[in-house]
C-alpha cells in the first residue's frame, strides 16, 4: 500500500516538475543575479538563520532553521551557476561576432 501511494505521489509531482519553463526559470535566477537585491537578501537572512539557530529552539526548530538555511544557500548556487553559464555564453556570441567582423 506505502509504494502504491508513493507511485501516485511520484507520477503527480513528476506532471508538475515538466511542466516547468527552463527558461523562465534560468531568466528568473540571472535576473537575481544582476539586480544584486537577492545579495542583500542573502546576507539578512543567513543572518536571521544563523541567530536563529544560536538561541538554542528545540530540536524540531533547529533542524527546521537547518534546512532553510540550506534550501538558501542551494538557492544562491543556482543563482551563481546560472550567472557564470550566462557570462561564458554572451562572452562566447562576442567572440563569434568579432571574429565575423574581422573577416
């Protein structure tokens, strides 16, 4: 019964994870990149977490503010990923239309 419901589980998220715009999405990460607000973001909420998880909460809290931090710091190297992939792709084309325009 337990695998059963995990099949359906997995066939339903499965449904939604293509359904996503590769595109869109690396648009949104090169986009947080650029405008520097998700830096500022970054470093308050690393903060926040961090003091968060100094104060000592239960167990449940902890691991909670845990994962979050993790989730952001994941979060951060999409967005460095995408950046440096985008950076090499326009340095790449600038390349190719010089060497188009030499000759």
């Amino acid at each position: 019964m337990r695998n059963l419901l995990i099949s359906i589980l997995l066939k339903l998220i499965g449904d939604e994870a293509d359904a996503l715009d590769e595109k869109k999405l690396k648009d949104w990460l090169w986009m947080s990149y650029e405008d520097g607000g998700f830096s500022q973001y970054y470093t308050i909420r690393k903060r926040a977490l961090q003091n968060h998880l100094l104060l000592g909460q239960d167990q449940k809290e902890t691991w909670v503010a845990v994962g979050q931090y993790r989730e952001l710091k994941a979060l951060r190297a999409n967005i460095i990923k995408e950046s440096q992939a985008r950076i090499k792709r326009q340095k790449k084309a600038e390349e190719q239309r010089e060497e188009q325009a030499g000759k």
